[in-house]
C-alpha cells in the first residue's frame, strides 16, 4: 500500500508538474520498463533501464560522439598510443569533482587513483573489492580484458598507463562503454575499513550530470541534478525514473502527460503515437540484433544439423509481421547491417520445413525431439514480444516434430539461469555499445564469453581465431575479412536463429526539448529541456 501511495503521489506530482507549475517544469520524468539489475553498470549487459541510469550517473575516460561511432574525451582529456600499439597513456581532467551522498563526503577531487580502482578490481583477482557483490565482471572477461591487460600504471596524480600483451584495435572504443564507468576510490576505501564493501555497488558516488538519491525497486528511482558537474548543471533539477513495465501503461502517462518519454512503446500503438499532437514520436534503425540461441552444449543442439534443421523450420517474416508489425526485418547475420564488416554475401536459412525435415532424419531425430524456448519477460529494442516470438517459433518447429515448452522468469533471474546454462533454447539480443563489430561477434559468441554473454555455450576455434586476428591488427579493411570469413562460419553453424534488426522508437512529449535518440541504446537528459 505504502509503495502505491508513492507510485500515485509521483504520477500527481509529475502531471502537475507537465501542466501548471513553472518552478516545478523542471522535473523531468522518465517511463521506465524495469528496475535495474543494479547500480554499478560493470556487472551487467542487459540494458534494462541501466542504459539510462549509468548514462546519467557516470562518466568514463572517454565518451561516444553522438550519432558516430567515434570516441571524444571524457574524464581523459587526450591520450597517446605507442608505436607498438600496446601501451595507452591518459592525461586526465583536473577539477572533477564526485557527487556526495548522506553517508559519504568527497575529500578530492577525481584523479588516476579511481582510474586505477575501477579497473584493477576487474583485473586484479587479488584485489580486495574484486569479489565483492559475486565479482562477475561479465564485460569484462567477455571481451578478454582480464587476459589482455598486461599492468596498470599510475604515472602521476593526473596519468595513467595501460600496458597491454598484444595490440587490441577495439580497446579505446570499450572504455567508453558503461563497465567502464569511473568508481571513486575515496568511497571504496571509506566502505571497506567500515566493513560494508558491498554498498559501492549500491549507492556509489560518480561524476556524472544527475546524482541517485533515491530508489524503490519496482516503484521508482529520483535523482537530482549535480550542481558541480564539470560540463555544467543540467538543465534539468529533477530526474524521476517512474518503473512501468507494461508499454500500454506507460503509453497512458504518456498522453496523460504524467511522464515525458518512454522507451520501447508497442508496435501496435505507433500510427496513434505519429497522430497524436501532443507527442514527437522519434525513430532510428537500430544497431541491434535480436536472436534465439541454441544451448551447443547440450543434446541434440551439439549437433549442427539440428540447429540448422531449425533455422529452416522457423518462418523469421511471419515473426516481423506478427511480433514487430512492419517496425523490424529479417536478419541473417548477427551483425546488424548499419556496421562496418557486415557480409551482405551471406546466404540466410529461407523457411523450407521441408528441408528441416531431412536434416533432423539425417541427424537421428526423425520423429523429432522436447525442448523448451525461453522467453524474456521484459521488452527490449531488438524484441518487443517475447512471448509472442516464442509462441510463433513453437508453432514452427511442431511443425517439424518439435515439441517446445515456452518457460520465462523475473528478468534478473532468466539473465543469470542463461548465464549458466540451463536453457535449451533462449531469446536475447544486443544493441551495441561502440560500434565496433567486436562487440557483437566477440563478446557474444567469442570463447571467452561461454558462461557469460556467449549464451549459446559455443565456442569455435576456427571463429574464434579470426576474431582474435582483426583485434590485433588497426587495418580497417583486414579487419573487415576477418570478420567477413567469420560470419560465413557463424551461419554454416547456426548457434543462433537471427531473427531480426528492429528499428527503435522513442515517443517523448512535444515539450520536451534537446533530446536525442542514442545510436547505441542509451538514453541521455543532461542536454535536454522543458519547454514552459
């Protein structure tokens, strides 16, 4: 009861806010579709809600140039690279200062000692916060880092050096993603002697535009805007994450003016949204990838024929019609096409149940096989349905002898049960976070990410070693080959469906001013306004 009071009291205070108050105009108000999995973005790869949270509590020592694939400074005001490629030297800015909480006080400023701090607790399995809050750092160990950095040097208070095994073409590009976030070390220490390490995680200090002062799981998230931020206070004073699962729900605040945007609205409510004068419906294909992927760790899905057979069973324009209504198309790599290296020469599995068949007889499954589909409970960019998605797959593949029980969990726990393994089947999907095609051939099904982002379990040496091969080497248009050659491999394999690119649509009321649609999935207010 007390939680509903709140959630109400907020949607009042919202739309009064939207309606009638100037002073109160600044309060900008965000329709969220989930609680975080959590507060310190190096633990997580979902995306839910944390896209926006990060992106407006952190800072990194580099930034992503908006509607680019280009780094700029962040924290890092220039840097330099050896000749060999394997040493990265950051000159950081001077006068940054860390938000304070009711339980911690800033002494100083940010220097190279939190540098230093957020990624040794990564690196370092000896460091004394590296298993704190699990100590899985699924980005981390994903991309290979742990095993890529060789030392990390503090050069002075404002310098420092990463010293690599081997060139790493990627490795400006990953530090301006979210697990890169900068910690303060102040904090850390402050938290340790105190013997509460784990609340780092939870209420953590940063050097971002807006700073976290409240959270209710399910309910709600309030920030506040930093006065100190080094770029300047954002316009906004109040930023309210107001939880709201259901797109139909959060599409009703929405016109009712009780929010200012929303994310992921459902396909079917488009035309109303584009109609609606009171809304700017903003759109923008999407650098996504929507996938099922095969267990190729468990039987019958060691066998490539069977997930082949699959591929050929699974009708993926009955899906786009069905699941994303005309707001996606069909995808046949798991690069999405707006990267650099996508292979257009690949040959997609077309939907032939017949040649399915064949191949399930030739791998001993004539009269087919139980398995399950595993349904997310959330909507994301590159799938707004689920459940749907599943019930047409599941139709499909009875088709062929396949029998598949459709299961789903809290997000939270699908994510980490994935993790691990215990799917057969499972429906994720990736917006990328750099640009770079390493972030979705590497991190999602390079070895180093079995057990982690690599949810189908595979590991392909021959793949694997050409991915290795384009990270080594700053030539664009070899890199490009490599990767070329290692998408023909991933399709003759199938550890995945492709299932779809979708283009991403984000309706925001038409007073609201500033905004932009992030190429890369995140959601940024500190350059946005309300109009009075």
């Amino acid at each position: 009861m007390k939680k509903g009071l709140t959630a109400l009291s907020l949607a009042i205070l919202a739309s009064s806010a939207i309606s009638t108050s100037a002073s109160a105009a600044s309060t900008f108000v965000y329709c969220s579709e989930g609680s975080p999995e959590g507060f310190n973005p190096a633990f997580y790869t979902s995306g839910t809600t944390f896209d926006a949270t990060s992106k407006n509590m952190f800072n990194r020592l580099l930034e992503f140039k908006l509607g680019t694939t280009q780094t700029e400074p962040g924290l890092a005001e220039s840097y330099e690279v050896s000749s060999d490629g394997k040493s990265y030297t950051f000159h950081l800015r001077k006068g940054v200062k860390f938000h304070s909480s009711k339980t911690f006080k800033p002494t100083r400023d940010f220097n190279a000692d939190d540098v230093i701090f957020t990624f040794a607790r990564q690196w370092d399995t000896n460091h004394p916060y590296h298993k704190v809050s699990g100590g899985s750092y699924e980005y981390f160990t994903g991309m290979g880092m742990d095993s890529l950095i060789k030392d990390i040097v503090r050069v002075d208070d404002y310098t420092v050096r990463f010293d690599l095994n081997q060139p790493e073409a990627p490795f400006l590009a990953n530090l301006a993603m979210d697990f890169a976030s900068i910690f303060s070390a102040e904090q850390a220490d402050y938290l340790m002697k105190k013997g509460t390490p784990e609340k780092l995680d939870i209420n953590p200090v940063a050097t971002g535009p807006f700073q976290k002062v409240q959270y209710q799981k399910d309910s709600l998230i309030r920030y506040t805007a930093f006065k100190n931020y080094w770029k300047g206070k954002p316009e906004i004073d109040r930023l309210v994450f107001a939880i709201t699962p259901d797109a139909s729900v959060r599409y009703a605040k929405l016109k009712a003016g009780e929010c200012h945007a929303m994310p992921y609205p459902n396909p079917a409510d488009l035309d109303q949204m584009k109609n609606d004068p009171s809304i700017n419906l903003m759109s923008q294909e999407g650098l996504n990838v929507g996938y099922l992927g095969f267990n190729t760790q468990k039987e019958p899905f060691t066998n490539p024929k069977v997930r082949q057979a699959l591929n050929y069973a699974t009708n993926k324009q009955a899906i786009i019609d069905t699941v994303f209504q005309g707001a996606g198309k069909i995808a046949k790599n798991p690069l999405p096409p707006t990267i650099w290296s996508y292979n257009d020469k690949v040959i997609d599995y077309n939907y032939d149940p017949v040649k399915a068949k064949q191949l399930l007889k030739e791998a001993g499954y004539e009269n087919g096989f139980d398995t399950n589909i595993w349904a997310m409970p959330v909507q994301r960019p590159y799938n707004p349905n689920a459940r749907r998605m599943a019930e047409v797959m599941q139709e499909d593949w009875a088709k062929v002898g396949v029998k598949a029980e459709i299961k789903s969990y809290e997000w939270g726990e699908y994510l980490n049960r994935s993790k691990k393994g215990e799917h057969d089947t499972v429906l994720l999907g990736w917006t990328g976070d750099n640009g770079d095609p390493d972030n979705f051939l590497y991190v999602l099904l390079g070895c180093d990410g079995v057990g982690g982002s690599n949810r189908a379990q595979w590991c392909n040496t021959e793949f694997d070693d050409l991915l290795i091969k384009a990270k080594k080497t700053s030539d664009q248009a070899q890199r490009t080959a490599y990767y070329e050659e290692a998408q023909q491999i991933f399709k003759q394999e199938a550890p995945w469906i492709t299932v779809a690119h979708s283009v991403v649509y984000e309706p925001i009321r038409n007073e609201v001013k500033g905004y932009k649609i992030d190429p890369l999935g995140g959601h940024y207010f500190s350059g946005v306004s309300l109009e009075k």
